[in-house]
C-alpha cells in the first residue's frame, strides 16, 4: 500500500487504536491484522460477523475538552497532527480499489465515544489544524450511541467553509461507521447527513427488533429499499452506476441529474436536454424551440433548515483557488438558472427553481454569489416559468 506513513509514539497513540480494536471486537468482529501504535495511520483488517472482509486506515488523534484561553468552554477538539508543524499539506489516502475504508475521526477513549470528520473534505491536510465541536452534539452522541450534525467554519479572510457532516458514536456503533463512511465517499453534504440518519434509524431497528429480524429481510429487501428510495427499477440502477464513472466513487448528484433530466425532457418545447460531462462545467443543457441553450447548475439542499422550516442550499465550491478564497463561490455567469433538489430532506426526487440573476450577491466576494441560499418565494416548482425569463433576458 503506498500510503505515507509516519513516526508517532507507541505509547501515546496505543490508546486510540485499542478503542478501534476494542470497539470492533464489541460489534461482533475478528481482528485479522493490524499495523502497531508506533504507526500512523492505523491500519487494520477485519471480519465482520456474517463474514465479510474489510480494511480501515484511520487518521485517528485524540478529542478532548480542555479549557483554552479565548476560546468557548463547551468546546471539543481533536488536533490533527503527526510529527512537527510545517507548510506542509498532507494528503489523507483513498484506497483506488476500495478495499480499505478512510477514515479521519477523534477518539475519547475515556469518554467511549468517537467523532469523525469527512476525510475527502479535509484532504489535504496541515498539521496542526484543529476540529472543534461542541458540548451539545456529544451528548446526544453518548444518549443515542450515533449523531450527525453540520458543522461550519471560517476562513482568516471571514469567508465560511463549505458545510460539512460530522459523525460521533460510540463503541458499539463503530462498525456501522466503518460503513457508513464506506457508502458515503464523495456525497453532498446533503445526501451524508440524511445516509447517517438512515444508519442511526437501522442501528436504531436493529436493538429494538434483534439482529436476527433485521438479517431476515435479506439482499433483495435492501434492493428493493433502495430502488423504492431511488424511484427507479433496480435495472434502471444497475444501468445508471454503469454508464457514469463518477458515480461509482459516489452518488455526487447523477441520481439527482438524472430525475432532473427525466422532468426537464418532458416540458413542452424541449428539443434537446442533456448531461455536461466536463469538471468545473454546469450539469445540464437545456435547449427550447431551437433556441439558445439554458445551462443549469443542480444542488442538492442540506438536511437541515432554517428556524422558520425553510430549506437551505450550502451553494458553494467545496475548494478554492489558493490565490484566491472568493473562487469557490458561482458568479452569475456561469449558469442561467439553478435547480434545488430537494431529496436530503423529503426523500422525494423534487426540485425548485431559481433564476441565477435573482440571487443574492456574496457580501464579501464583489461579482460572486451568496453560499447561503434560502429556498423562498424566488425558488418556484415549476421550471418553465424561470427558463422563458432566461431565456427573455
């Protein structure tokens, strides 16, 4: 495996990988190999109960709640660092044959519980950076066994990060972790948090129903979830992973694409609607009565809404230029209209639309669009209306 490695101490870092060893055990796992404590990462081979094999590198550093100068007093933290602190960025491995599962998490174990962070959104990395968390999500963690939750941070400059999804459990969760995070390599922040939920409700089911009545549904019932979920057949499915290379690292918004394909083709008028296969590029191109192509950018929204029930769109980039912070926000250039999908929340393949020239302007990037969009009266359900004004403009 060609994943960097680095020198820690055996007898500071033993701790965190016994609560990984430790805690697989209490799930029902055979320990097949893993590397020593004077290793960084962890990595580790295992068997789960009904037999299958999997393997982890866990970037893993210790969470505690020390009380700092300037900073909150329910704060958490897990500082994220191997050897001295330098300009340095590190990358966080990814298995390109997805034998082995990534993860990057915080472990307390005196507390019994762990947190983790999405580690495609934090590679690269620096060492030192800290992760912060607060006091209220890690009680939940330790009343429920699984939590997720948003977290948002700031740059030097004032400009926010992009929202992202933490997980905490505790040791009896840490299998359905180790999963979890399997399924969600590259998701949307909005498809991560409601995966965890479905994780939390079936680890939920699972101690409530027993084990056996959980393993008695078998293959086909979770096929069938998941064609019933996608609203697709399972051979639509099959045929979807297929053909999109992308979506075999994750869903990253092609089931999305492809219901919005799905209702954009059926509008009157419609001559062509296709995918943009090319990075950095809108999603789809949409062209009415032979007339100019409609470019359109779709977002799936965050799992959780504002105070008045709401619904929110984290609309940004997840990387910006070096030379330049404001690049990961759109400018209006870029597409003529936006197309909100609201899944993460309704578990319903639905949209609303927005003109992109309605939308807020970013406060601190001149010529660049707000990351905080706000589902209103601007975002309609009907795209017509929105792609005639496009269209007239």
């Amino acid at each position: 495996m060609d994943y960097r490695r680095y020198a820690v101490s055996r007898r500071q870092k033993q701790p965190l990988l016994d609560f990984m060893l430790s805690a697989l055990g209490r799930c029902g796992c055979r320990i097949l190999h893993h590397s020593g404590a004077e290793e960084a990462p962890f990595r580790v081979t295992f068997e789960t109960p009904d037999g299958e094999r999997m393997g982890i590198l866990a970037y893993a550093f210790f969470a505690n709640r020390l009380v700092t100068r300037n900073r909150p007093a329910d704060e958490h933290r897990f500082q994220v660092k191997y050897g001295p602190k330098t300009p340095e960025l590190h990358p966080l491995w990814q298995d390109s044959y997805a034998l082995y599962t990534t993860l990057f998490l915080g472990i307390n174990p005196e507390g019994g519980f762990f947190v983790a962070a999405d580690p495609l959104v934090h590679s690269p990395t620096r060492f030192f950076i800290s992760v912060e968390f607060k006091d209220e999500p890690v009680a939940r963690v330790l009343d429920q066994g699984w939590h997720a939750w948003e977290r948002q941070t700031r740059l030097r400059s004032g400009l926010e990060e992009p929202v992202e999804i933490m997980v905490g459990g505790i040791a009896e969760h840490f299998l359905s972790y180790v999963r979890f995070e399997r399924a969600a390599k590259g998701l949307d922040s909005g498809h991560r948090a409601l995966l965890a939920d479905k994780i939390g409700e079936l680890d939920r089911f699972r101690s409530e129903a027993g084990r056996a009545s959980v393993e008695s549904f078998g293959e086909s019932w979770q096929l069938h979830r998941l064609a019933e979920e996608f609203q697709l057949s399972q051979a639509e499915i099959l045929d979807l992973i297929q053909s999109a290379p992308r979506l075999k690292m994750a869903v990253r918004g092609w089931v999305a694409e492809e219901h919005l394909v799905r209702q954009l083709t059926e509008l009157p008028g419609v001559t062509e609607c296709t995918r943009i296969e090319a990075e950095g590029r809108p999603d789809v191109a949409l062209s009415v009565g032979g007339r100019r192509p409609i470019l359109i950018e779709c977002k799936n929204i965050l799992r959780s809404t504002y105070a008045d029930g709401s619904y929110r769109l984290d609309f940004q980039r997840t990387r910006a230029a070096k030379s330049d912070p404001c690049s990961r926000y759109y400018t209006p250039r870029e597409f003529d209209l936006v197309a909100a999908c609201l899944h993460p929340r309704t578990e319903r393949w639905e949209f609303r639309f927005a003109l992109t020239s309605d939308l807020d302007a970013h406060e601190k990037c001149p010529g660049r669009l707000s990351n905080r969009a706000r589902l209103d009266a601007r975002w309609i359900p009907d795209p017509l209306p929105v792609i005639e004004r496009a269209l007239a403009g």
